[in-house]
C-alpha cells in the first residue's frame, strides 16, 4: 500500500479508533485476569497461543488442481483455500492476510493477558509492560464498562450545549479534537512540507465522515437512498441513546445528513485525492482565515497548543469554503447536533454495550454485511496494538523476529532493488536524464525492515486498570501532543506508521521508505524454511510492490529526497502514462460485484506496482539463485518445477473471500483491486508465466503480445 501526507484528512469509515475523553471516576476493586476468565471469553476455536503456527509459504491444499491454470491461476492456486477457510462471522473478508492477523493477535492475546494478570504494584513488569498490560485488563473488564454506561460521553454532551454562539466553536473543536478525533468538522494535524520533505508543517483539511465515501451522499441509485436512511435510522438511534427524545433525534439526523451532504460535494473524489498537486495549498494564517472568516483559528490554534503557528498546507480549500458558508447559515442547533453525534459515533465502541452494538449495527453489520461482533479479546489486542503499538511491538520482536530472519529479508530487499536498477537501464522509453534521477531516486529508498530503531517513548501515557474509556482518552491526548509536537521540526525519518505486529506493508512518498512490519513477515508470507522460490513470488513480490510505488502515477511525482517535484522530461512523462493508461484500460473490465465495475482510476497505482513488483521479485530471484547451486539444481517438488512454485507463491498470498457488502464499499473506497484481478490480472502481462505453464495462446491467462501491458 501506498502512504501518503496527512492521511486522515480523507473521507474514511466510522474510526474502529476512538480517541476519547473520559471523566475521572473513582476507583472500583478490579478482579484480577485469569486464565479461566479469558479462556472464558474465547470461542471452541479461539484461544491463546503460546507460539505461532506454521503454514508452509506453498500450501499444496490451498489449491484447486481440478481448475486449468491457464484459464483461472487464481483458482487454481487458492480454490481450496477460499472452500477450507470461509469467512467468519465477525469478519467482512477472509484472506491469507486476515489469517496471518489473526494468528498474531491470538499469540498477542497470550502475551496481554499474561501481563494483565501480574500484580500492578510489582516490579516484575517494565513500565511498557505495566501499562499494555493494564489497559489490556481494563478493556476487558465489561461489568466496568457497564456499568459507566455514558458516563464518559456526557461531558462532552454538557459542552456542546452550552455553546452560546458559533463564535465560540473554535475553542469547543479544539477541546474535542484534543480529546476526541481530530477529524470533526474539519481535520488538523501534522504533515510532511510537500515542498520541502525535510520540514513537518501543519495540515488542515476535510472532516472525518459519517459514511465511508462522498459518493455515499451524492449518488441516487436506489441501493445508495436505502443507505441514506439506514444511516439516518442510525443516527437518530445514537442520539437517542444519548439522551435525546426521539422526534428531536429524528430532526437532528436529517440536519446532520444535510450538513454532511454540503461537505461532500467539496470534497474531492477518491481519484482526484491520488493527485498530489490537488492537495497542496500552502498559506500563512492570514490566508487560512480569510479561508474561513467565521472560524477564530487564533483560538482554536492556542487551545492546539499552537498559538504561534503561521505556516500550512490546506489540502482542499474547497471543502473550508463550504464549510465557511455553513457555519454562516446553519442554525446553531444543528451544528450542536453535528458535534453531538460525531461525539457519540467517536466515543460509541467504547460505551456501555447499548451504545457499542448500535455502532457495530451499522458500521459492520449494515455497512459491511459483518454478523456478528468480533470477540472481545480480539477488539482488545487491536486497541492495544492501535494505541500503544510500539511497546506491544518490542514484545512481538523479542519473541517472534530474529537478527537472522532481518538479515534475510534484507538480503532480498537488496536484491530487488538491484533488479530495478537494471530494469531502469533497460528501459527503451525513458531518456538518459530522467534515469539518471530515478536511480538517483532508487539510491535513496530507505528500507524499514521488522521495526523501528528507536521505540517510541510512551512515558507520557498514563495507564490505569480500572477504566477502559479513560485509557482510551489518555492514548488519545498522548498521540495528540505528539503530532502536535512535530510541527515546525525537522522530519524525524525513523518514524513509522505501522506497528511491529501489522501483516500489512507500505511505501511513503514523501519519507522515500519501505516499511516492512515483523508481522508480514511470518510463515506463509515469509517462509524461512522453504526454497527461494515461493518467498520471492510472495514477499519479494510485495518488496517490489512497494519499491514501485516510490515511481507509480503518484509516487513518481515526488523526488529521491521526498519533495512534489516534477523530475520528469515531458517525453518520458507522456510514455509513462501511455504505458500506465493500458493498465487503466485492462483493469476497467473486471466487475468487483453485482454490475459494479473496477474504478480503475482508482486504483491505477496498486495495479502498476503489482505488476512491476512481480517482474522486479522474478528478475531478483533469478540473479539470485543464478549464484546458488542448491536453488538453481531444484527440479520439481510438490508436482512444480521452480517456476511454477514461483507464481503459486506469489497467488497465495491473496486468497480471499469477501462479502458483497464489503465488496459494494470497497468498490468505492479502496484503491486495491479484488485478489482475483491482483493475481490474473497481473499474470496475464507475463510470458515469463505462460512459458512456465506451457499456456497457448487465445487460453485466458494469455494476453496477445500487443496487447501486453508493462510500465516497469
């Protein structure tokens, strides 16, 4: 995946990560976590593990050898996992990856309630290791957390009515985005200088919607009116739960749709967000205000902690227009609703079970067709990893990532990134002086590999056992501070975005990294005991994946130190999109579900660095095995030669299932295509493939050799 600046100023799904605040309350006698009380909560095939389990990197059983490989590889390399793995009930998908996450949540789960269980007095603990462990003790402890009830919420209901006038919003939204998201209303954070890379600045931006994409408020479709008033069902419901009677309820949920509404027609299209140059805007405060006149920022940046900030980059003015001309002609009440229900929907999942089943009602049962709630051992291990991941992290490491699987990883790394020198070299379509800058540009590609070398220091979170909610808000105010804290500064260059434990992986276009996160890289995403073979078709494949994000349609537009610069001859430019546009045009025919079809504008980016990834991972391999006579001498083993093992490796790590719900969303907001496209789409674009099946032309996997696309 791709990470770019600021990346909460975006239309997202209703956070799973509150950031709350919580009232103090005193103290109750907290029942000590056993091992009966959590295995208690865990179902007939969930429990902790004290190590992870193995699954070769080439799974034999997960494929389907009744399917053709040249008609569907896809089938035929994951048919038998989607039959032995469907999706469980408290997932919207199921995939490799999700079962990777999963595994490591359990074996987290073991770690968490081991050290909930210690004597909080006792010096047995480290401080990192007293604070997951109770706050890990505390999201579980649900009696507490009943019987709060709203008690947390209701603060902020007091100081939401009692605004006296729209003036007075500035320092209210700054008590609120301290202590609760910074994406009500409006979104403020900290961010990369687009044109200087080296320099942290402020972002302000587009709010943090009700629901997941602007289309789902514009568009008229009968399935998307239904979910306008499912949502406004939702909302209604919520405030109710808050205290609000039920026709009032019914009035503010149409205002707030309306107030939503207004803001998504400002708010640029997932496509047009890829557009770097569409969301930079630098100013002074002067500008930023004259921006939004009604809107006191010198009050709102004191209550900030940034009283004497003068420089940022408004990344779609549009949206602070429109939201200028309603805080000018919506009445005051409505808005009070507004931050009434964003407070509510923010603060939900970490409520009394009335309020957290409404939020999963919507959020994952109507939305993304989940049936049932995650258990509750599950959604703590996420929260600890979401808030504290860092110090979680370094107990994942030092338990399930050796200085040997680093070096390993590092070695391919290595590998990859030689095989994209020599294909930059090899390109016929690209001038001399802009290779010259892409290699300079590839020279400059820091390599994160497992985690960060400097943990981060979680001195200033303070962890109690007795309240959930509380912690929740403490995280909150930490993580606040610290972005606020990187404002005006140097870029700090060894900061991360994932935690160790993360089965994911990125690249930052503007940091010049890859980040690799212990996680990904477990068995059968990296299998240290198998043959070459399988890991680079699977994480080398992913290596470059990422690699090529650092020169895909967005990443290409920032330079080797991470500035928006355009260091492209006009030539080379123009080839490169008549090369990518071939990508676009393949990808637009597959259909995602129902009628839906791929938005491939959308998700241009991860289709060209699936490709080229795969094509730098098989150049890698090959140059590496060239020098290893045990790898190079492998005939066929589980019925495949080396090359087959090769892109069965790689198809495998995308098995997957998803429900049409999740589909239907994801149609509109993810930038990746199905598993299905990821693999055959790709395969399609390589001989190399159809050679190593013997596959002939007019077979489905086999593109006319005209008709082939390729970028890298």
């Amino acid at each position: 995946m791709r990470v770019l600046p600021f990346s909460v100023l975006t239309l997202a799904l209703n956070a799973s990560i509150a950031l709350a605040q919580a009232p103090a309350a005193p103290a109750a006698p907290i029942a000590p976590i056993t091992a009966a009380t959590t295995a208690a909560t865990a179902t007939a095939t969930e429990s902790p593990l004290a190590a992870l389990p193995y699954t070769p990197g080439l799974d034999v059983s997960a494929m389907d050898h009744s399917a053709d490989p040249c008609q569907d590889f896809y089938q035929y390399s994951c048919g038998g996992w989607i039959r032995n793995n469907p999706i469980p009930g408290d997932q919207s998908a199921w995939s490799v990856y999700a079962k990777v996450t999963q595994d490591n949540q359990r074996y987290l789960w073991g770690i968490l309630a081991s050290l909930a269980q210690a004597d909080h007095a006792s010096a047995e603990r480290s401080p990192n290791q007293q604070k997951i462990g109770d706050y890990f003790a505390a999201c579980m402890d649900e009696t507490r957390i009943e019987s709060r009830g709203a008690a947390p919420l209701l603060p902020y209901l007091e100081k939401i009515a009692a605004l006296p006038s729209k003036r007075a919003l500035a320092a209210l939204l700054a008590t609120l985005h301290r202590e609760l998201s910074a994406g009500i209303l409006l979104g403020f954070g900290a961010g990369q200088d687009m044109a200087d890379a080296s320099q942290t600045i402020a972002y302000a931006g587009i709010a943090n919607a009700g629901l997941p994409d602007r289309d789902y408020y514009l568009k008229t479709d009968r399935r998307s009116q239904d979910m306008r008033r499912q949502y406004l069902a939702h909302v209604a419901r919520s405030l109710q739960l808050a205290g609000v009677a039920p026709a009032v309820a019914k009035r503010q949920a149409a205002a707030i749709l309306r107030l939503e509404t207004v803001l998504a027609k400002a708010s640029l299209s997932r496509v047009a967000q890829r557009d770097p140059y569409q969301q930079f805007h630098k100013t002074d405060r002067k500008g930023l205000q004259r921006l939004t006149p009604s809107f006191d920022w010198h009050v709102y940046l004191a209550g900030m902690g940034q009283d004497g900030l003068d420089t940022f980059n408004v990344t779609q003015p549009a949206y602070l227009a429109a939201l200028e001309r309603q805080l000018r002609d919506v009445a005051l009440d409505d808005l009070k609703a507004y931050l009434a229900w964003h407070t509510t929907r923010t603060l939900s999942p970490y409520l009394s079970r009335a309020f957290d089943d409404e939020s999963f009602g919507f959020y994952q049962k109507t939305l993304l067709g989940v049936p049932q709630q995650q258990p509750r051992w599950k959604r703590c291990v996420q929260q600890v990893d979401q808030q504290l991941g860092e110090a979680l992290g370094q107990e994942f490491v030092a338990r399930a990532f050796s200085p040997e699987l680093k070096a390993q990883v590092q070695h391919m790394t290595k590998k990859i990134e030689d095989a994209m020198a020599r294909d930059i070299d090899a390109l016929t379509w690209m001038s001399s002086a802009t290779k010259a800058r892409a290699h300079e540009k590839l020279r400059a590609v820091a390599n994160k590999i497992g985690y960060p070398d400097q943990w981060r220091d979680y001195s200033g979170y303070g962890v109690v056992r007795d309240d959930y909610a509380a912690n929740v808000v403490h995280g909150t105010a930490f993580e606040t501070r610290r972005q606020m804290a990187k404002i005006g500064k140097p870029l700090d260059r060894g900061e991360w975005d994932m935690t160790p434990p993360t089965v994911n992986a990125y690249y930052n276009a503007q940091m010049n990294d890859i980040n690799f996160p212990a996680g990904i890289l477990q068995p059968p995403l990296y299998d240290a005991k198998m043959d070459a073979a399988p890991n680079y078709g699977n994480t080398g494949g992913t290596i470059g994946h990422e690699l090529i994000h650092g020169f895909d349609d967005e990443g290409r537009q920032f330079d080797a130190q991470g500035n928006l610069k355009d260091w492209w001859g006009k030539k080379d430019a123009a080839a490169f999109n008549q090369r990518a546009q071939c990508i676009t045009d393949q990808y637009a025919q597959y259909t995602v579900v129902d009628n839906i079809k791929l938005n491939s504008k959308l998700t241009l980016g991860e289709d060209a660095a699936d490709l080229g990834g795969l094509l730098l991972a098989w150049m890698a391999w090959k140059s590496d095995i060239a020098g290893d006579v045990s790898q190079a001498a492998l005939e066929q083993r589980d019925g495949l030669t080396p090359e087959q093992r090769f892109f069965v490796g790689y198809a495998q790590w995308t098995c997957e299932s998803q429900r049409p719900e999740r589909l239907r969303v994801n149609a509109a907001t993810d930038p990746h295509s199905p598993g299905k496209y990821r693999v055959n789409g790709v395969l399609v674009n390589m001989p190399e493939f159809a050679r190593a099946f013997a596959c002939k032309p007019g077979q489905a996997m086999v593109k006319p050799a005209d008709k082939v696309c390729r970028v890298w």
